[in-house]
C-alpha cells in the first residue's frame, strides 16, 4: 500500500531535536522536567534552528518504564504539567516555528490501566491477549479473571489485542485482525490522535510501530493498520505528521508513515546501518550485537559501505513517498560522546548527518556534546542488562556551569548530572563562535540556505573510506574524516570556489587533503 497524500511540506526538510522531557528544564525545583521549564527554553531551540520537537511520553504513568507505561492516554503527567501548560507551550513553539510532536505508545498500556483492570476482571473482555493456560511470556492474571496476559516488554505493560496475521483455533487467543477487540483498539488510537491533534499537537512519533499486529510476517497486517490510520489523519489532518520507530523505513513508510527513524534495532540486520556509524561498544551495548568498528571512530576501522548500502536500497524502496531519519543517538541508545570518542571527533559526526539526504534527529545535548554517563543506577527501568543502561544517556541538559547545571535548583535531581569537570554546557558554548554548538547551528543554517544540502539534494559518493567524500546536488563537495590519521586523495574534479565551512581540509585541482578529525563543505 502507498500513502494518499505526501509529506507534509513542514516536515519534506525538517531538522528534528529529541527532547526527554524529565531531564530537558525544571521550572518548578523538584528535580525532573517539566512543560513550563521546556517552554523557557524554546528561544534556544528556535536560535539553534530545528523545525520540531518530539517528546518522549508525557502521558498519566506510574512510571515504571519512564513514561511508556500509560495509564491515561488523554491526560498529562501531573511531573510535566496540565494539558493547558502542554497547550501553552505548543503555542508558544508554533510561534517561534517550532512544531510539537509527542510519543504516542500504541502497543501496550500500563497494568494500571482502566482498561486492563476492567479486562483481568471480566472474560469477555478482548481488549488485551489473554490465554485460559499457561503460555509463552504469558503472566498471570492478576484479577478475578482466570488466565495469562501477554505483555510486550515488562510484565506491567500489557500488550493491546490488534490481533494476530496467522490465526489459529488451536489457540483461541490468535483472534484475527478483524475481531472485536482488535477494532475496538484501532478506533481508540484514532480517537487518542484525534484528541491531541484538536489541542495543538502536529504529530506523532510511534513507539514500536511494527509490533502491535502479532505474528506478522512481512508486517502486511500490521502496515495495513497503519495505512488505514494514515487514509484519516490525510482526510481530517493532512499538515500532522506520523513518524514510526520501526527501523526499516521501506516497510514502515509502505506501511503509512511519513518518516521512520534508522535506529540501533531494526529490518533485516537488527540495526546495523545506524550502529556502523555510531556505535563503539562503551554505551548501552545489547547481547547478540557484534563486536565491530563503527565508521565514526579514531582508529578508523570502519567500514561506511555498511551504512552506505543500507541507506541506498532503504532510500530506493521509499522514493518519494516519505524520508528517512538520521539520529545522533535517542533515549535508548549511547550518545555520540561517548567511551574513548573525543569532542574533536564529534563535529565530523555532525557534518555528515546535517549534509547526508536524510531527515537529521538531533538528540537533546549531543548538539553540545554531552557525554554517555556510564555506571548509573536503575531510574524508571533504564537498566535492560548488564551492558544496556539507559540512564547514562537520559542525563539533565547541562545549560550552565552552575551546580545544577542550569536544569534544576532542586539537590535531588531526576538523574545524576554528568560530574565530569569539563562537562559542556550550552552558555559556555554560545558565548564561543568556535564552539561544536555554533558549528551544528551553522550547519543548519546552511542546510536551509542551500536545498541542495536537503534531503531531496542528489548525493554522488566519490571515495567511501577515510576520508568519505561526496558531493549534493553536483554542487556542493563534503569532505569528513573522523579518524584520526590524515589522509590524502587525488582531487575528483575542479576546485572548489568556495569554502563554506572547514576544519583542517584543503581542496584544489589537484588534491583534497584531510587532517585528522576534519571537515570540509565547499560550493563547486
């Protein structure tokens, strides 16, 4: 199936920024995040240039699983604030430019849930996937309803009933996609859209787009879900956004999302693309993932041509009917800072996402070089195992030098902020022209300035190794070498007229020369 409308022309360019709301600003000193301390903070992002914001769940939760445990998907988290301090900062983005998405947790509820009480209570209700006998992954029914309930992830998140691709009457709990429950649920998810979309919201990002229909080889039931969705929001919202994390963009866009996130999980290689950029095994690091040099790494072992593929056959599937993203990192994954990785070789990371064809995500801080803080304890179940600690990179945004860092006045805070002495922070930051900050807000700018930068721009790869070099819209010639040797090619055509930005790259008629940890953007 193929989307009726296309990309929302907001969204065809945008420049995304995460935003984990209990670490982002607290304006009220109880050490945790809230709307009022993010709206005091939108002039910032509106200097810095991004077009939209996603939040992380900001719903009712007990918070067992940091917000993605929801108890009531049409109230606010009284830590966040009121629905009217959530339209109240919508508007006040708007104002600025700035779109507001929030994270919408379509698979799974909280066990404290009204739904899921009502269903452990009475048989007849299939809102949920229940079993009259012990079962795979099944958990007891914790009511008067006898059974097992199947949760998607933590035993307290029951998984929502969309139903099953491959039915089986041999296992009554199969029910069909098309069954009571399953319809009941899908309606609801419209009706939950529709409501924040009616207060100001300009979209969704869709956690675990790709697992509500169960058994789903080739996620066609669960692609068709999302495509009918999708015929609605382009009937009665076509300027709202629905972005997926599923990782597989040719599957999710087919499926009806305008744009899915490339992600550490995720299509047919569970996520190596993103890791082969990124990942170098001293963050959160999952059991099962091999251990290989990523691209972006001062040895410079790496092999791009991973990520490069990748992105080719991802980019050909989509076409022109959505985009892909390109995060730094996200709320379950290391930041860029992070291990042995130096702040020099941050801004080669970022000249390449902000110059690639892809939708740049630029996660809270990394903008700054906030570092992965390893070693923390389990906040809001951040710890998935003994290398997976999301908490270090779930830290409070360091906006100063000041003992709180700027986030809070509060002596307990959320999570540990990152103790380092050199720890960055944005005044320092914006008050230095030579900062990473002013280069990632130059880069933007320069994206906006030169369409050819843009996702639409062509990209023409003329040296895949160290340095990488490639040019957009036969325009433009990008240069990056993130290790830290330097190197020397032959010069791929003329010189360049003119530099736009550089650090320790040369290019003439006759060769391009990459120190280490260096970048070049030059007009042709």
């Amino acid at each position: 199936m193929t989307p009726t409308r296309p990309v929302p022309a907001w969204l065809s360019d945008a420049v995304l920024y995460q935003i984990y709301p209990q670490s982002f600003a607290d304006s009220d000193g109880d050490g945790i995040g809230d709307f009022a301390g993010l709206a005091e903070r939108l002039e910032y992002l509106a200097w810095l240039g991004v077009d939209a914001v996603w939040l992380n769940p900001c719903f009712a939760s007990p918070f067992g699983d940091a917000g993605y445990d929801v108890s009531d998907y049409l109230a606010t988290a009284p830590r966040y604030g009121d629905a009217a301090a959530l339209a109240e900062l919508t508007d006040r983005a708007r104002r600025l430019g700035i779109r507001v998405l929030l994270d919408l947790v379509a698979g799974h509820t909280s066990d404290r849930h009204p739904w899921f009480r009502a269903a452990a209570d009475d048989p007849a209700d299939h809102r949920y996937i229940w079993a009259d006998h012990p079962a795979e992954r099944f958990v007891r029914s914790p009511g008067r309803r006898p059974g097992w309930y199947l949760p998607n992830f933590f035993d307290f998140q029951p998984a929502l009933n969309f139903g099953y691709a491959r039915p089986d009457p041999a296992e009554p709990w199969r029910q069909g996609v098309d069954a009571e429950g399953p319809r009941a649920n899908r309606a609801a998810l419209r009706g939950i859209m529709a409501h924040w979309l009616g207060l100001g919201i300009s979209g969704f990002r869709v956690d675990m787009a790709s697992s509500l229909v169960k058994d789903d080889p080739g996620k066609v039931e669960t692609g068709r879900l999302w495509n009918g969705l999708r015929g609605w929001l382009d009937a009665e919202h076509p300027d709202a956004a629905l972005l997926a994390e599923w990782g597989d963009p040719a599957r999710s866009v087919a499926g009806g999302f305008h744009a899915d996130f490339l992600l550490q999980f995720g299509g047919d290689t569970d996520g190596r693309p993103l890791r082969s950029l990124w990942h170098n095994g001293a963050g959160t690091d999952q059991d099962g993932w091999p251990s290989e040099p990523c691209y972006f790494d001062a040895e410079g072992k790496g092999d791009i041509s991973v990520f490069l593929d990748a992105w080719r056959t991802a980019d050909r599937a989509v076409g022109g009917d959505g985009r892909i993203s390109l995060p730094t990192s996200n709320h379950d994954f290391s930041r860029l800072a992070c291990g042995p990785r130096t702040r020099d070789q941050l801004a080669p990371a970022f000249v390449f996402q902000l110059t690639w064809p892809t939708l740049p995500a630029v996660y809270y801080g990394d903008e700054i070089g906030m570092r992965y803080v390893p070693g923390l304890p389990d906040v809001e179940g951040s710890v998935l195992g003994p290398r997976y600690n999301r908490a270090g990179c779930r830290t409070p945004m360091q906006w100063d030098a000041t003992e709180g860092a700027g986030f809070s006045t509060a002596h307990r805070l959320y999570l540990p902020l990152d103790d380092a002495p050199d720890r960055p922070d944005v005044a320092t930051q914006r008050a230095d022209p030579g900062s990473l900050l002013h280069l990632v807000r130059r880069l933007i700018a320069l994206r906006r300035a030169h369409p050819a930068l843009g996702a639409d721009g062509p990209v023409d790869v003329l040296h895949a190794g160290y340095p990488l070099v490639y040019t957009r819209g036969g325009r433009f010639l990008v240069v990056v070498n993130p290790r830290r040797d330097p190197a020397v090619l032959p010069a791929p055509g003329p010189a360049p007229r003119r530099t736009l930005e550089a650090r320790g790259v040369t290019a003439d008629a006759a060769e391009i020369r990459a120190e280490g940890f260096s970048y070049g953007v030059f007009e042709l």
